[in-house]
C-alpha cells in the first residue's frame, strides 16, 4: 500500500474508488465499509483508496481537548494495509480544509485532488463544515460531478442490535471490558510503548515486571485492574509474526506500597532477560480482577500466584 500525505495543489493520477473518515481503531464498521469500497474497486478495475485524517478534527478547535485513540496514525496505516487497500491518503486537517463545505470537498479534493469516481460513504458517515449535510446531499453534489455515491452497511455487536463504534469501543476499555475487543475490532486491543526503569517493587516479591511508557500519550488505557495479556518484544504491530508470550498486567496505582501515581506493569510468564529499553507490545486478552489494596506484601504475592495461574489458562484456551 502506498501512503500520500496530501498537500495542496497535489494530485494523484488516474481515477480511484474511495471512501473517507477517521477510521480510529479500524473496527468491524470500518472493515466492513473499506471491503465495499475494495469490492467496487475491483468490479471497475479501479485503485482503491482510504482518505483519512492526520489529526482528530476536534483537536483543530479546542486547544485543550486530549483524544482518546484507539489507534495511532502508524498503527491505522498498518491495518489499513493489512486490508488489501491500495492507496492511503492523509489529509492535514487544517482550519482551511474545515472551513469547506460537502460540496466543495468532494469537488476539490474527493474530485480534482483524488479523481474519485466513486465514493463509499459509511452509513452514518457526515462531512464538509458543521456537518451540516447528509447522504442525500452527497449523492446529489456526485451527480454534478461524474461521481457514483454509495452508503456503506452498519456494523453490529455480535448477538445484539447495537452498532460498533470507536466511541462505544472507547467505553468498553475505560471500563476494563476488553474480551469484546475482539468481537468489535477482530482483534485485541494493544498498547506499545517502550520498557523503563522502575521502582523493582515486582523484582523484590518474585514477580519482576516490566514498566510501560506507551509512545503516544492519547492512546486510550483499560480501566484498572489485572488483566492476562499477550506480550511482544521489539517490532510490536509492524511484525505480526513476532512471538506472543503469555504475561499478566497490572494498570493501576500500587495501593498495597501507597502508590499515587499510575502504572502499566507487564510480568511476562516465559523466562526472558534484560528487557529495559527494548519496545513492548502488550494485548489485552481478559481482566482477571480490579486492583485493591492488600494488608501484606505476603497477602498480595498469594494473589498474584492465583492471577498467574488463572491467567496462563485464559490465555492457554484463547483463540483468536
């Protein structure tokens, strides 16, 4: 897949099948609507093509706002390429790009910038300034343009009438909820970050860990607690192939050591050595409990011993 970080005045060659948005996460909505665009793409021998974003719109406006990502823009690009997209195109949100409306969008961007023959809109998919238009108008302004305008289906939650969204994954996480990360993103959720020093607190009760220091301070993190995941050393995503190794990990405070201050500290269950320093992947399979303060350090080692064995058979019987 080939990624263009579009300028003004640039312009790709030829026509495309595109669809458009945020894609945080790349879901199951937005696999599915990227695999209708892939599938129209194909029926007019046409390159497909993903227009995203380089930044959260609402970041351009509120100085203050923290997005909460399910996906950095590195990490999207991969699972993007992963689908079998030809061509990703990111645009610099910029206050200029906001400020066009639907129409002038799909006509010097989507049209004269792209040459989209064909857009795939999500379902309930809204562009152009204030999103003050809808499918009716898009298909409309397509018309004068030579361009095909196609709505896209919705996703469901498994067993339930519920659509799948970035904004209902991002509860699922803050509330620790991660085995129906699978079911809604198709695979787990991930944090990567990189292996730093810590206090050795693990080390000194026999369950060493490692500290986590996620690269990009927006990604969302699962709500406290313990939690049996898969880890990886070095290439993290880029490496699909990289060895999984059962660990547990602990997201909180430490309160047993009156920790303040909020952690991520992966025990790994393999024999491994040295990690400081290296980059991490961590993900999440199942959250075994919430963190709670116990009365010794004994009393917390026998917990943790508990948690390694409920974990390693959590993960044991896991199937992706």
């Amino acid at each position: 897949m080939k990624t263009t970080n579009l300028r003004e005045g640039m312009r790709l060659e030829g026509r495309c099948v595109a669809t458009l948005g945020c894609f945080d996460g790349v879901h199951r909505g937005h696999q599915l609507l990227i695999g209708t665009m892939l599938r129209k793409a194909e029926e007019m021998g046409l390159p497909s093509v993903v227009v995203t974003f380089d930044r959260q719109p609402r970041e351009l406006f509120d100085t203050d706002y923290r997005p909460q990502l399910l996906s950095t823009l590195e990490e999207k690009e991969q699972l993007i390429a992963a689908l079998g997209v030809d061509h990703l195109v990111v645009l610099p949100f910029t206050k200029e790009l906001a400020s066009l409306t639907a129409q002038a969008f799909m006509q010097q961007v989507l049209s004269e910038q792209l040459g989209a023959q064909v857009l795939v809109t999500g379902y309930d998919n809204r562009f152009g300034r204030n999103r003050a238009e809808g499918f009716d108008d898009y298909v409309r302004y397509g018309v004068a343009l030579g361009m095909e305008v196609l709505r896209g289906d919705e996703a469901t939650f498994p067993g339930t009438d519920e659509a799948v969204s970035s904004s209902a994954i991002r509860q699922l996480l803050l509330e620790g909820k991660v085995e129906r990360m699978q079911e809604s993103l198709t695979r787990p959720y991930s944090l990567t970050g990189r292996v730093v020093a810590g206090e050795h607190i693990g080390h000194e009760i026999g369950f060493p860990t490692a500290n986590l220091a996620v690269d990009n301070p927006y990604k969302v993190i699962p709500a406290s607690g313990v939690y049996a995941v898969w880890a990886k050393l070095g290439s993290g995503m880029a490496n699909p192939s990289e060895r999984r190794m059962p660990a547990m990990m602990n997201i909180g405070t430490r309160p047993t050591f009156d920790g303040t201050k909020q952690t991520l500290e992966v025990h790994i269950l393999d024999k491994v050595g040295d990690v400081y320093g290296q980059v991490l992947t961590v993900e999440f399979v199942s959250r075994l409990r919430s963190e709670r303060r116990f009365d010794s350090p004994e009393a917390l080692v026998k917990q943790l011993k508990a948690d390694r064995t409920e974990a390693m058979g959590v993960l044991k019987n896991w199937k992706m």
